[in-house]
C-alpha cells in the first residue's frame, strides 16, 4: 500500500513539473522542478546547486532573487542546510531562522539569509544510491513547518531533480521535443562551473596549494569582497586579478 501511494506521489510530482515545462515550451529541466515546487508547497522560493566533494560545487537555478542569493551565500560561505544537507546525505529543515537556534556553524548564513528576506529553509540532498549531485533548497518568508505530506512531496520533488540532473530517466512530457530555452538550459550553466574549475585550476599553480585550499581561497574572495563567485572566477581566468601565497589577490588590470 505504501508502495502504491509512493508511486503515486512520484507520478503527481512527474505531472507538475511536466506541465511547467510544456507552459515554457521545452523539454524538462531542474529549473522545472524548483519552480514547480514553488507552486506546491508552502514556500516562497527554490534553488538548486550542483554538488561535489572533489569539484567545484555552482548553483544551477533559482526562481527569484533570494533563492538565488541563497544558493550563492551557502557555496561561498561553505555553510548552511545546503551544506549540511550534502554532507550529511538528509534533509535539513530550518523552520525558523530567527528563533530556531540554527547549528553554531552557520553564524554567518542565518543572519545574512535573514537579511536577504529568508525566515526558514529547507535542504533535501539529491541522492542515487552512493551517488549525490547536487542539493534542493526551499525557502519561504515566514516561520513555516512542513507537515508530512508537504515533506513527502518535497522529497518527491528531490527525486525527480536527482533523476533528471543525472539524465538517467527520459520523460514524457508532452513538451515539443525541443533543446531547452537557451536562458534556463543546463548546456549554459555548464559554462558556469567551467569557468570556476578553470579558476581554481590557475589557483592551485598560483598558490602551490591543492583543489579544495584552492577553491577555498577563491570563495573566501569572493565573500569578503561582497562579489558573485563567477564573478571572481571570472577575474582569474582573464587574468585580471592573481593570488599570491605572501599577500592579497592582487586586481592586475590584465585581459586574455
């Protein structure tokens, strides 16, 4: 019997983000299963972020302007549910930002999600097995609790990211069989991490330090100076700021 509602919560799920897909006319993406998700549950946002223990983590879609500052404050920070959710490999629910008393690891996330217009957040990691690409975030203005079938749902909705992120399913949709819309493909995005791996690649020979002191170092920058972490990348590859082990990133001034 459980098994039969699971199935029939998934296909539920399917729908929704189907039908979000065939309104912009493309084939289904993650930013379908955020913004669906949106629609259904008690939340004002959604973000998702790409995830890995040995590469460059990077958002890959958000539905407004405080989820994206979300996904971007946590992959900065390298703290927050976002993060615990990966690592730990379970949802994190923060129903209460403000009041909640969140983990002391994340002093700096809370009071800047608060600031940003966050009240609570929710973190459900996508997962295939050993396999965990990425992170599904959920936010919403106010204190909110999820009740039972609202979590179900979220995890369902987590699923569904999980499978498409890994294109290991294909789904009929009903969408014209088209590539998606250049402005909310996965083949853009994938510039994005690009360009940070690139950037931390450079860094690791300009500071004589290993992949993750690298990327480190680089989102460290990227938080003090109140810049985007592609931002900042950005400035590396085309050699327009450099790191030094001695001193500060130095801003050259320099194109490719």
């Amino acid at each position: 019997m459980a098994r039969v509602r699971s199935d029939s919560r998934s296909a539920r799920i399917q729908t929704l983000v189907a039908a979000q897909a065939a309104r912009r006319g493309a084939r289904v993406d993650v930013a379908d299963v955020c913004t669906a998700a949106v629609a259904a549950l008690p939340v004002g946002g959604a973000g998702l972020s790409a995830m890995s223990r040995s590469a460059a983590s990077h958002p890959l879609c958000s539905t407004d302007d405080i989820s994206a500052q979300l996904e971007e404050l946590q992959l900065t920070l390298g703290e927050g549910p976002c993060v615990d959710a990966f690592t730990q490999g379970s949802a994190v629910l923060a129903s209460d930002l403000l009041t909640g008393a969140p983990p002391d690891r994340w002093t700096v996330f809370a009071d800047a999600a608060l600031e940003a217009g966050a009240r609570a957040v929710f973190a459900f990691p996508l997962q295939m097995g050993a396999i965990s690409p990425g992170v599904l975030d959920l936010y919403a203005n106010v204190p909110t609790v999820l009740d039972a079938e609202e979590l179900a749902d979220a995890l369902a909705f987590a699923d569904l990211a999980t499978l498409l992120l890994l294109d290991t399913q294909i789904y009929e949709t009903g969408a014209p069989a088209s590539e998606p819309l250049p402005d909310r493909g996965l083949e853009d995005l994938g510039g994005y991490r690009a360009e940070i791996d690139q950037a931390t690649g450079i860094l690791t020979v300009q500071l004589g330090v290993g992949i993750e002191e690298a990327f480190v170092r680089l989102r460290a920058h990227a938080y003090t100076q109140g810049h985007r972490l592609a931002d900042v990348a950005a400035d590396v590859v085309a050699h327009r700021l450099r790191f030094s082990p001695e001193t500060e990133p130095d801003h050259t001034g320099e194109e490719d």
